[in-house]
C-alpha cells in the first residue's frame, strides 16, 4: 500500500531537498536525509536532530527484542554497525560492519566465526549453539521456532522464553523451510533424499517426505494440500492432515460438512 503524504509533510520534503542530496519520508517522526555520502535524520520541525555520521541507516520502524518494543533505526558507521534509538543511543552492542546477524521474533542471532548464537543486547550468548544457518522467514515464521543447520544437515529447535531449547525435528533434512495455507496455517517442509514432506510444528510427519513440491486448494472455508510427485497428486485434508485420495490427473477438492466427527469430502479430477 503506497504512504499517504500529507501536505505538511510536502513541504517539509520540499525544503529539505534543498539542503540534502536525497530525502526520504516521514517514518515515525524522522527523516532520513544524505549528503556528501553520509546519513543522519531530520525531525518534523527540519532539524538535523541525528548528526550527517553513518555511511548507511534504515528507517526508523518499530521492533520488538527481548520482549520490549523500540522505535529503531539499523546503521552503519566505519566498520561498525548497530541499532539506535531516537536518541541516536545504540539499542545494541556495536558489532563489525561485515557480521551477519538476524533479528527473528524478538531475539538477536549474530554470527561469529563459530556461527549463529543467540545473543543479548550487551553482546552477551544467551544460548551458544554455533549453528552454521538460521532461516529468516520474516512473513511465515512461527513464534519462538528456529529452522537452523548444524553439522550439514537442517533441523528445527524451539526457543523457551529463558533462551532454553529443544529440538522440533532432528538434524538429518537436506533443507527446511515454512510452508503456508490460507485457513489452516503453517508447516514444516523438510527436504530429505530429494522429496519433501511436511510436519507440523509440534514435529510430528504430517505428509511423508515422498513428494516433488506442495500446493494447496481452499474451497470454502477448508484448506487441501495438493503433494504432487512423477505419478500424479495426492490429495491430502489441511487440517488432520489426512491422506484422501491418489489420482494421475490434477484434483480438484471441495468440501462438503461435518456431521458430528465424521468429515465429508467432495473431490473428482479434470482431464
């Protein structure tokens, strides 16, 4: 959805344009401003309120770490980069410019030459894992569960709110990632020998990994996985999942109601 610019805020670019290179919009009271190569932010009333320093900066937008919310800005100055307030005060330990880190949920995974451990504002691990991945699924990851690598292989971990772990699916599968269906949520896709299978998020094989890809049908108000492979479509129930049916031709599935327990389905092919 493209931002509504209010007149105030027209003019208050218009000016700024003739004192900067470039000029940003209006994200939470700030705008981001550069000039002679540097950034820094100019608040509703065209005050540089955070100094021309950083080589690099986001938007200020709102995050959310280790439970609490702040109105953050990612920049980068030298060979260092970190997290500041409003204030221009860093929210985190500044860490080398060239780390890899990832802020999934509300927890900080920074690499180091070991690997990805999870990580307190000061710099602190929390949790030393030293995995050598971590998936940052920004629009489909589920709440306190990680897709990490360990070892050359994929697994998931769920995190406890004290930074303890335990594991959700073992490290054996090729690759993993969060699969998606409107109206019943989200899975697990491991990849394992070349297929994929999808589990849920308690780790239990919902779909055997025997399958080429997944795609998903929603008639009505029910969701169906589609799990394609060489021989055809298996059609699987989104909720349960429970296998229906088996056909070489494309399925189509519809739902018909519940009486009592017992589901009915409605499904026929297209030639």
């Amino acid at each position: 959805m493209k931002k509504i610019i209010s007149n105030k805020e027209k003019n208050l670019i218009s000016k700024l344009k003739s004192q900067y290179d470039i000029v940003g919009t209006l994200h939470h009271d700030m705008v981001k401003v550069i000039k002679g190569g540097k950034y820094g932010f100019v608040n509703q009333k065209g005050e540089l309120v955070i100094p021309l320093i950083y080589d690099w900066a986001t938007v200020f937008a709102r995050i959310k770490l280790y439970g609490k919310w702040y109105i953050a800005s990612w920049v980068r100055c030298g060979n260092y980069q970190m997290l500041i307030n409003l204030d221009n005060k860093p929210i985190i330990q500044p860490m080398d410019a060239h780390t890899r880190y990832y802020v999934i949920n509300d927890k900080l995974w920074i690499q180091n030459e070991h690997g990805y451990n999870l990580t307190s504002r000061r710099g602190k691990f929390l949790l030393q894992t030293d995995y050598e991945h971590i998936i940052n699924d920004r629009w489909r990851q589920p709440k306190n569960i990680y897709l990490v690598k360990k070892q050359g292989h994929f697994g998931a971990i769920y995190i406890y709110y004290n930074n303890k772990e335990r594991p959700v699916l073992p490290f054996e599968y090729d690759m993993c990632n969060f699969w998606w269906m409107p109206g019943t949520g989200i899975f697990i896709q491991g990849l394992l020998n070349g297929k994929n299978g999808l589990f849920n998020l308690k780790g239990q094989n919902v779909i055997p990994c025997a399958y080429d890809k997944f795609t998903y049908a929603t008639p009505f108000r029910k969701g169906f996985v589609l799990a394609h492979d060489a021989k055809g479509v298996s059609l699987y129930d989104g909720i349960k999942p429970l296998k229906i049916c088996t056909d070489p031709y494309a399925v189509i599935a519809e739902y018909s109601f519940y009486d009592g327990k017992q589901c009915y389905y409605t499904a026929y092919t297209s030639c």
